[in-house]
C-alpha cells in the first residue's frame, strides 16, 4: 500500500492529495484497500465491532420491527442491506423471520467487498435466499426497506482547519519514507458550498471533516429506491454539537486491533478509519433527493420503542452462563445509559409514503 501511495503522491501536480483520496486508497483500493482484503475485521479478531456483533438480539428486534411496519404500512416485505459485514445481522434478521414471521421476504446485500461477500456466503447460505449484488445501481424501482448500519461514517472525507483567520485544507505527502501532512489555502468550491449550506463557521484552529461523498451516496439510494424507508443507524453531531470545544480537533480516527489510533497515517491498509458523521447534513441533502426525514431517534430510544424490553427473559435463572442470562445481558447492553447504543442514532427516511412516527412505532 505504501509504494501505491507514494505513486499516487508522485502523481499529484502539487505533490499532495486530499485526504479523501488518501481514505479511499487506503480502505477502498480493489486490492490494497482494508476492506477488500481477506483479513478479518469485526469481531475479536478484527480491529474493531458492530451492534449486531454483540448479540442476534439487533438483528432479530429488526426484523420484528420491520414486519410490524410491513402489516401497518402496507409495505412489501423487501430488505436491502448495504455493507453487511460478516453476515451477523443478516443471519439474525433472517432467523427471526423464518422461525415466527414465516411470509414471503426478500432480502439484498450491497457488498462490494470480496471478502465479506465470501463470509456472507458462508454463513447465510444454502439456509437463507439472499441476493448479493456489488452496488445499488444493480437494483433498479426498489420497494422496501435499505437499511445501513456503520456506512456513512466510513466514507472518505476531506480535512480542513482554521488558522489565523484563514481556512486551510489538510492534504497528505510523502518523504523521507514517511506520509506527512501539510495545509494549503482552502480552494475547493464543493468545500466552500458544504460549510454554507451547513452554516458552519469554524473558530480559530479548529479542524472538521467534510463529507463531500455522501450526498453521492444519497442520491443512489434516491435513484434506487421509489417507495419505502431509509434507515440510518450511525454516530456523528449536530452542526450545534460540532461546535462543541471538544470537537476542536475534529473526529478523525483509526482503529487498530481495538485501539483507537489519532494518526490516521499509521498503519496504511491495515487500520480502519471512520469519523462521526453530520446528521444534519445527511438530513438536508436527503430531503433535497426526496428522502423526507420521519423520524431521528437514539439507538437505545429506537429499540424500546421497537419493542426490546419483550425480549427480555422474564424466567431468573442463576448461570450466569446460561444462554438466558448472556442474551439478557445483551439486551441491557444496549439500552443502558452508557452503552454502545447511547453513542449511535437511527434516522428514517422516507419515499413515497407519508408515514408519521406513530405508523412505524403503532404501539407506543
């Protein structure tokens, strides 16, 4: 990765590239790139682990979730998932329905990672009927729901940094054997347009990401889809939160065998990366492709409501080993205070419909 690196480098006119160049080559190279490679990520053995990796709970409340708001809404029972990981959700949304929904379903993957196509085989197949397809551009007219979990806090993003009253973008170079950073003039336009729309103004020395590619991502789903929800279930700030001084330095990061590593320079193709993403930007430009915000809940908000406290065991069991007693302590998991789930929200969207809260959430 670092000789391709050095070349892209080389390449450049001034010898610089961004840093959303610099995170897709590093994550999305077809053969370099931490994604694509036959290396284990999420998990134990990854550097780094999901909500639906700490139990089948997620996955099975989801389709329970999504077959209430099939019966209330008149929705076809259609599930697309994009960037599925190892399968975890998959299987678990898929156990549930085959053993208590039992109607017709069909469900996609968007997976353009060779490796993790390869794992959702393994796992998902011959017991489950999922189609894998490597974009959304393969699916046209799409019914449903598409469902993302971790997606848009991995996209690439560019850098930018105030100084002196002047704004710079952080841009990435190579010498001595070693990538550096260093800032040029802000002069990107799509840059200066995202801050205006966003009403961000940056406060001296403060750096922020921008998150350029995902009103591209936006619009696919758009394309794609012709009537249903969108549901986003991620972490990121408020453009009020951003203003936080703890934010100061921005929330670019990398994970590295479950260490959070501040230089995303270190360990090239070999580290995820990830930044919180900007909610109400994600909402903005949805609303500008047809997605029409429904609702924007925590995590641990949004599982009460779909019913978590249900799947609770109600029988004491004394094993703290016991198969009852793991699955009640995942449940708590992620509804406790301090919790994964506190750190994430979902956001629905929708298309084509003109649902309230209440039709998705009828009982509570």
């Amino acid at each position: 990765m670092i000789t391709y690196l050095q070349q892209l480098i080389s390449l450049s006119p001034t010898k610089l590239i961004s840093y959303a160049d610099y995170i897709g080559a590093v994550l999305y190279h077809p053969e370099l790139g931490y994604y694509m490679k036959d290396k284990q990520k999420i998990g134990r053995q990854g550097d780094f682990i999901t909500t639906s990796n700490i139990s089948d709970v997620y996955g099975r409340l989801m389709a329970k979730w999504f077959s209430n708001v099939c019966n209330e809404t008149n929705l076809e029972p259609i599930f697309c998932e994009i960037g599925a990981g190892n399968g975890r959700f998959a299987k678990a949304f898929l156990q549930e329905w085959n053993e208590s929904i039992k109607v017709p379903l069909q469900y996609y993957i968007v997976e353009s990672s060779p490796f993790h196509r390869k794992l959702q085989s393994e796992l998902l197949m011959p017991d489950f009927s999922v189609v894998q397809i490597e974009s959304l551009d393969q699916m046209k007219e799409f019914q449903g729901i598409i469902f993302s979990n971790e997606l848009f806090d991995a996209l690439p993003v560019h850098v930018i940094e105030k100084n002196d009253g002047q704004l710079f973008e952080v841009m990435v170079g190579y010498q001595d054997d070693e990538l550096f950073e260093q800032q040029i003039p802000l002069s990107n336009p799509e840059i200066y347009s995202f801050l205006t729309e966003s009403h961000i103004e940056l406060k001296e020395n403060q750096r922020i990401e921008i998150p350029l590619a995902m009103e591209m991502i936006l619009q696919e789903i758009s394309r794609t889809l012709t009537k249903g929800l969108v549901v986003t279930a991620d972490y990121g700030y408020t453009n009020a939160e951003w203003k936080d001084p703890r934010r100061a330095k921005g929330s670019l990061r990398g994970y590295y065998q479950h260490n959070m590593i501040d230089d995303v320079l270190k360990y090239p193709g070999e580290m995820d990366i990830t930044t919180h993403i900007h909610f109400d930007y994600l909402i903005q430009k949805g609303e500008q492709v047809n997605l029409e915000l429904l609702t924007k809940l925590r995590q641990d908000e949004f599982l009460l409501k779909a019913g978590i406290l249900n799947e609770l065991e109600n029988n004491y069991d004394p094993n703290p080993f016991s198969e009852v007693s793991k699955r009640n302590r995942a449940i708590r998991s992620l509804i406790m205070p301090a919790g994964m789930s506190s750190y994430f929200h979902i956001i629905i969207q929708q298309k084509g419909l003109s649902l309230s809260e209440r039709d998705v959430f009828p009982d509570k």
